[in-house]
C-alpha cells in the first residue's frame, strides 16, 4: 500500500459511540485536523462555537449550500449538516489529515470527491452500550428512541463504504486504532 503525503479520514458511527470524544484526542496529533462542520442544529451547553460546529440558521446554511460551499451536507434527524469544502482543500494543502466527522451519505459523498479517502465506521460493543452512552447525555423518549432507530438504520450497510470497523469501547483504544490506521495510509511530508 502506497502512503499518501495527505488524508482525507471519515469517520462515522451512531450518536453516543464517542466521535467526539476520540477525534478531540486525536487532534492533538501534529499531523492532523479535525474539519470542523457547519450545522443549523442548536447549540448545547457544552458545546462551542467553532469548536464542536459552525452554528448557522437555515437561510445561511442554504446560501452557502448555493455557493458550493460544501464538500458535502446533508439533513439528519431534522436538522442540516455540511463539511465546508475549503476548510478539507486547506488541511490538504498543507499536507496533513483532514478528519471528517461525518454520517454514512456524506461519506460516500467525500469518497466520490476524494477517492483516496479512508473511511472508518465506529461502532459500539452493543446496542444496550450505545443506550446506555445516550442516556448518560441526558437523551429519553422520543430523542433516544429516534436515535436508537438511525443506528439500526445504517448498520446492515455498513459493510459497503467503510474502509475499518473499529468497536469503540474505551476511548484510548478507539484512538490507538485511528492512530494505526493512520500510520498504514499517511506519510508525512519531509521538512523543508
């Protein structure tokens, strides 16, 4: 396998299996960043601006969706999701990793664009985990069960995008296991 000089990595999984978790650590590696995604979603309490997501309403949402702003967006559970393409084109340039942390349709979106692109499926141990990990959110009734729903949605076509499967039951190994799926497809440029 020939490493490339940059990477586009997807990496997708249910709500709750600890993305944000894992890409946050993952971020302090030199050679990585994490592309950060415009959404219309509110923002929650713990959340910043920026940070977690660019937080815009509909009507910028749409008018950057009009400018070809995006890599690729979508909507999921109600709200709108996009990957502003400029932000990948810039982390490539510079020759590092672009880390996408993206659902299953804008991962086949970004590997039409990018062909070279790595795309990595997170799942949990079990379905009672993934619960278990969205309850202790704060996520009942309705949410919960609609997110439950979307997990089992995606999972039979797993199989036919993702480049690795990793189970993410501890942070630390979910990173090591990024880590080394990395390591296999990246080679960094050589100081000037």
């Amino acid at each position: 396998m020939t490493k490339l000089s940059s990477l586009v990595l997807v990496v997708s999984g249910p709500s709750g299996v600890g993305k944000s978790t894992a890409l946050a650590e993952l971020a302090e590696l030199a050679e990585v960043e994490v592309v950060v995604s415009v959404t219309t979603r509110s923002r929650r309490q713990d959340e910043t601006d920026a940070v977690d997501y660019h937080f815009v309403d509909e009507e910028t949402f749409r008018e950057m969706v009009s400018r070809d702003g995006f890599l690729e967006w979508v909507t999921y559970d109600g709200h709108l999701y996009g990957t502003p393409q400029r932000a990948v084109e810039e982390v490539l340039e510079r020759g590092k990793v672009a880390v996408l942390e993206i659902e299953r349709q804008g991962a086949l979106a970004v590997k039409r664009t990018f062909p070279q692109t790595v795309a990595v499926l997170l799942e949990p141990p079990s379905r009672g985990d993934l619960e278990a990990r969205l309850r202790s959110r704060g996520a009942s009734g309705e949410f919960l069960d609609r997110r439950l729903a979307l997990a089992e949605r995606d999972d039979p076509m797993q199989g036919d995008l993702y480049d690795e499967i990793v189970t993410s039951a501890e942070t630390s190994e979910t990173v090591e296991a990024l880590v080394r799926i990395i390591e296999t497809r990246y080679q960094p440029p050589a100081p000037d």
